[in-house]
C-alpha cells in the first residue's frame, strides 16, 4: 500500500527530487581556439616550447606562465586518463604541485604572477578533488567523451531504483540513534563500492552508456550520504 503511494510520489516528482536540484544556466561551450595556450611568454615574448607539462614556466626569464584555459586535469596530476588512479602517485603530484606554486614563492615577483601563482593553485585543488573522488572523476571522465548528465530531470533512473531511493530516504529519517546511522553508513558505503567497480569495468570495457547510468545512482547515493552527515551534526 504504502509503496503505491511512494510511486505515487515519485511521479508526481516533489518528493524524489533530483540530485542536481534546479537546472542552472546553460554552461557556455567553450571553442578549440579559446582552449589553446599562449605560445609566447607573457613576460618577454619568448616563443614557448609547446611540449612542456604544467604550470609551465618561461626557460628565459623564469617567468610563471598562465594556467591552460582548458587544462586536463589528468594530465596535470601526470595521471593516465582512465578511470582507475594510482591515488599514492595523485597525492604525490599534488604535494609538490602545492610546494612548486606556494604564494609565498611569488610574493616578491610581479602581480601578474602572483595572481597566475593563485589560479595555478585553485586549478591543482580542483583536479585533486575531482580526481580522487571516484564520482566526480567518472563524471569527468565522461565530459572528456563529450557525454554529460542530464541535469534537473530524472528520466534516466529507472522507477525501482528511484524507489530504492526512497525507501532508503524514509529509513533515514527513521534513524534517530547513532547506531541506526552508522548502520546506513555502512549500508551506503556499501553501495558505493559496489557502484565504483561497475564503473570501473564499464570504463575498462569502453561502455560509456553504462558508466553513466551507473554515475547517475552513485549521484543518488552522495546525497544520501551528505543527508547522512546533516543528521550527525548536532545542534
Ligand atoms: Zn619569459
């Protein structure tokens, strides 16, 4: 009885909404030409070897040159573009990407490249972030492919497992004791794992359809696992 009226709810959309929330403005597109680096230094007009890896550096005024305006973050964390990533060798990169770019290395150069030396670093935290979550890596992954979510609807989820959602929604607001949460916890870590080794053979085999469909639940099931951490902050 009580599932009818879940499917009920479901339809009528106000009570399973979407993990994206509202649909936000279009992104703009960005074009082949606004992608590509400069080929000259900023600073004194040296032509750039095009080869080097980031942040590049000019080799004749050692001047810090722009971030690439479409950088990949895989290739900026010197990580191979798949799905799986050696996390070890990640945080590695990260480290001495933080340590190459610190402000206070530039503090005594031009404004120019301090403000360069800070785009550099919220680039680096950005690509750490996104790579070493499995989520925001496979989705990225995908946008390399040109395949993006659908955003503020649900129609690519199936009606069973959107009611898997809210039965586990309706669970949730059940769980009153520490147990009963970590009991979730674990069941949607569960989850997680399980979701994060589809994706990862999906990717392995090149179905890109199926990652996404599998990127979509795992989608579903961070927010259940943000709604989790809401209900263990105490007030
Ligand atoms: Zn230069």
């Amino acid at each position: 009885m009580w599932r009818a009226a879940l499917s009920h709810r479901l339809r009528g959309g106000a009570a399973a909404a979407s993990p994206w929330g509202r649909p936000g403005p279009p992104r703009p597109r960005s074009s082949l030409a606004s992608c590509s680096a400069s080929s000259s230094c900023w600073s004194c007009g040296l032509a750039l070897p095009s080869a080097s890896s980031p942040p590049r550096f000019c080799p004749s005024c050692r001047a810090l040159q722009p971030p690439e305006p479409c950088a990949d973050l895989f290739r900026l964390m010197g990580c191979k573009r798949t799905f799986q990533v050696d996390q070890g060798r990640l945080q590695q990169r990260f480290r001495s990407l933080q340590r190459a770019l610190h402000p206070d290395y530039f503090s005594q150069r031009p404004q120019t490249e301090q403000d360069f030396s800070k785009q550099h670093s919220s680039l680096v935290n950005k690509a750490y972030r996104t790579l070493l979550n499995p989520l925001s890596r496979g989705l990225y992954l995908l946008e390399l492919n040109g395949i993006e979510l659908v955003k503020g609807t649900d129609t690519e989820a199936d009606p069973e497992f959107l009611l898997e959602i809210m039965e586990i929604n309706e669970k949730l607001s059940d769980a009153n004791n520490d147990a009963k949460i970590e009991e979730m916890e674990n069941f949607i870590a569960a989850k997680q794992e399980a979701l994060t080794k589809g994706v990862r053979r999906a990717f392995d085999q090149d179905d890109l359809q199926e990652a996404k469909k599998l990127l979509a639940k795992m989608k579903y099931f961070a927010n259940l696992e943000e709604k989790l951490k809401r209900k263990k902050i105490p007030f």
